[in-house]
C-alpha cells in the first residue's frame, strides 16, 4: 500500500514497533490481535504485506490495514489524533493501492477507504441457498442471505 506523504524517521519507528519481526512488539489498544501483517517499507513510502505473518489465515490483513490507517497514519477520532501527537505521528497520510492474497481475497485502499473482498470460493466450497431452503421446510427468516458450507 502506498502512502502520501512519506512516512518520517519518527513515524517508521513507531510502526515498526508493531511488526512481528524483531525483539521489541508494540501492543496497542484496539489492535485486531497480536501479529501484523504489514511492515513499513524502507523509505516510508509503502506498507508491505509480510507473508510469513499472514501464514495460512488472511483474515486479519485488512482490520490491521484499517486499524494502522485509521489511528495512526490518518486518525479518524479526536482520541486517535490525541494519541497520534502525543507519538510524534503527524497523521494526514492517504493510503491507496491493491494487495491480492493467493488469488482469493483482495485487499483494496483508496484515499484511505479499506475494503475486502473474495475473489474465488475454495475449490471444495458449496453455495446453499438457504432461501429456497428455508421456503420448502417453512422455516425462519434471513431474505437473500446464502452461507457457504466446506466439505471437510
């Protein structure tokens, strides 16, 4: 993801502090969990997704995107933009581009707006429509929902 402007040697540091590589680990309230995927790039000018954190679950990759974009590189409540100062971030950063993880979920930042959508369903993946269903057992409600099953 790029960032306008740069990061400064003040804000690298402090969201360096929340990657999973090196002896020091920031925690912060909030954070989706433990483990962020996303590194600062070298020049302050990108986040990179870090794989090897995102392993076999890319379920936190965007809440991570959005809690980073939204506390500190463009705090969106005046707590957020207390506790960026109060760090040295200076906020007013946008973030714009495009990550797709394993060709099934993409990841999309524009002017700071996050979104997350699947691209694919895994191979084995079932669509139920549990509309119809629910019509020919004459059960509940839930008009236009569908869930999808896996076969294990």
């Amino acid at each position: 993801m790029y960032l306008d402007p740069p990061l400064v040697p003040s804000e690298i540091e402090f969201l360096s502090g929340f990657s999973s590589r090196g002896d020091i680990r920031r925690v912060w309230p909030g954070q989706p969990n433990a483990h962020c995927p996303w590194r600062v790039g070298p020049d302050g000018r990108s986040l990179d997704l870090d794989l090897d954190v995102v392993g076999e679950d890319a379920s936190e990759v965007a809440p991570w995107l959005r809690f980073l974009c939204h506390e500190f590189l463009a705090p969106s409540t005046i707590d957020a933009m207390h506790a960026a100062l109060a760090n040295r971030l200076r906020g007013g950063h946008r973030m714009s581009g495009v990550v797709v993880i394993d060709g099934l979920r993409e990841i999309r930042a524009d002017n700071n707006r996050i979104t997350e959508r699947v691209l694919a369903l895994e191979q084995d993946a079932v669509v139920l429509p549990f509309d119809a269903l629910r019509k020919t057992a004459g059960t509940g409600s839930g008009a236009g929902r569908q869930a999808r099953c896996v076969e294990r």
